[in-house]
C-alpha cells in the first residue's frame, strides 16, 4: 500500500514516467496506449492500479493528469517528426476527476496547441466511472473537443454498470474491448458470444473497436474473423518505455 505522503514526494521529486503500449491493426502499428508508471526509490516501477485510487483521493490527480497530457502530447509531437512514426496516434487515459474540471476542454486543446500536435492524432479513453449525473456536461466537453478532431475511447466495455448508456449518450469513436472478455474467448463459449455481440453493436453504431489484452494469434485471428482488426496486448508487445518504443517501431520498420 502507498503512503500519501510518500505519493506527493514522488510529484516534487519527478517519480512518473509514461509507457507506450503498441496498437495494431492486422500487420500494421497504429499507434499505443501511454500509461503512466510510478518509479519507486525503493520499491521499483509501480503499476497505476497501486497509486491512482490514492491520487484521484488527494486531488494529485489533477498536476499528475495535466502531466499526463503534457508528456503524451510532446511525445507525440517527437514522433510526427520521426518520418518513421509520423502517422502513429496515442490513446492517453483521462481520470473522471480530471475530467470533470471546468476548464478541462481548454486545457487539452492548450496542451495540443502548445506541442503543436495535430489533434487528430490525439485519442482520450474514458472509463464507465465518468459520472453518470452529469451527462450533459460530459457530451459537451466530448463534443467541443471532437470538434477540433480529438478521438475519444470508452475504456474497459462491458465492464461497467451502465455500457450500453453511455453507448447510447456519448459521442465515441472507439470501443475498447476489456482484456477480460478477450483473456478466455477461444475456450469460454459466453466470452466469445459477447465479445462478437460488443463487435457487432459497435459497428453498426459507426464506432470503432480495439480489443485488450490479446496475448495469442489464436485470439488475435478470432478477433479479426468476427470483424475486430485492431488490437493491443502482450502479442504485439507489452508496454515500452518511449526508447524502447522507438527500437520497436525501428525494428519492424
Ligand atoms: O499499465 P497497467 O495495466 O497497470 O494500467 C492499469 C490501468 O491504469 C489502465 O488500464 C488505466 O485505466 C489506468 N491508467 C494508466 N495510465 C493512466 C493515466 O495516465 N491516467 C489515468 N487516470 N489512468 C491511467
Ligand atoms: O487502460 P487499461 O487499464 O485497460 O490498461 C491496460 C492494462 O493491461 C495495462 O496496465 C497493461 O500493462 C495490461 N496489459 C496490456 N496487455 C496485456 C496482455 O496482453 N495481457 C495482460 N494480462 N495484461 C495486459
Ligand atoms: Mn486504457
Ligand atoms: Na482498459
């Protein structure tokens, strides 16, 4: 268990750095997901689930969110550079605190506009915990910002209470499906018929879809018969510092 105290010191002292978890779509590298590690002194590199929870409590989510972006966005800018990773997207993942912010909108396209990112290039995965009474101020921030071309994601579907409500209410782009339904899909006859359901609906609703957690061919190849080509996971790779995402994207060059 994390200290809070330990947590803040780790804000002041420079302890978060971000990873980036390759996205394919059949052979191709699409872009990846960034995900924020906390590089303990002593304990090692901690994953998010060990330190978000007591950062969302405290509020530091909010300067490590705000980090988030800016990190994601001037790493985005460094790849647009890179004639070999110029077309590459990153999904960076939003915390309902975060955005729930008056001034959320304001503040990312301000990140985009100071990285000089195309925005286009720029996708945000909300979770199901986004606060359902306040819908209307969620389609609206979504609204604004799609309108200038940033791409929104709904994390971890299926998982939630409420999945097919905000399918209905939020303007998405993409669908993500959770690692939990793609882990037993070969052998698990109600995984696979609701990983092909959550397919299906997506598409006919316009919406992309992404699937977690593929860590098989077998899986990979299920996932693209049922018409989900986009994929994340330990096959393709596991997440990569931003060096080592730069060797990867070199060596499949
Ligand atoms: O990398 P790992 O599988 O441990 O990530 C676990 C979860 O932590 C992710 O699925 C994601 O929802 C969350 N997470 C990762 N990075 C960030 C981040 O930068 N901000 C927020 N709010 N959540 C994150
Ligand atoms: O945003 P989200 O909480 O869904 O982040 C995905 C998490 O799942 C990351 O923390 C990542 O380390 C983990 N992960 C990514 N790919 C795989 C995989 O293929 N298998 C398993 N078991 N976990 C994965
Ligand atoms: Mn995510
Ligand atoms: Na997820």
């Amino acid at each position: 268990v994390v200290l809070e105290s330990d947590l803040h010191k780790s804000w002041e002292r420079n302890e978060f750095v971000l990873h980036y978890q390759p996205q394919g779509d059949g052979q191709r590298v699409i872009g990846a997901e960034a995900l924020v590690r906390w590089q303990h002194p002593r304990r090692g590199l901690l994953s998010p689930s060990e330190f978000i929870p007591h950062a969302e409590e405290t509020g530091l989510i909010l300067p490590l969110g705000t980090w988030v972006l800016e990190t994601a966005c001037a790493q985005l800018a460094a790849w647009a550079r890179d004639p070999a990773m110029a077309w590459l997207n990153l999904a960076v993942n939003v915390s309902p605190r975060q955005f729930c912010q008056p001034d959320f909108v304001e503040q990312v396209l301000c990140i985009l506009d100071h990285a000089g990112v195309n925005p286009q290039k720029l996708k945000l995965e909300l979770t199901e915990s986004l606060l359902l009474n306040n819908m209307d101020d969620t389609i609206t921030k979504i609204a604004a910002l799609k309108a200038r071309g940033v791409g929104f994601a709904l994390d971890d579907f299926g998982t939630g209470y409420s999945s097919l409500y905000y399918l209905k209410c939020l303007p998405l782009d993409w669908v993500k499906i959770d690692q939990f339904f793609v882990r037993d899909v070969l052998t698990n006859p109600n995984d696979a018929t609701i990983v092909r359901a959550i397919i299906l609906l997506a598409r006919s609703m316009g919406l992309e879809v992404i699937a977690e957690g593929v860590e098989t061919e077998a899986q990979k190849l299920f996932l693209a018969q049922h018409g989900c080509n986009a994929y994340q996971g330990y096959l393709l790779s596991p997440p990569l510092s931003s060096g080592q995402f730069q060797e990867f994207m070199q060596q499949r060059g």
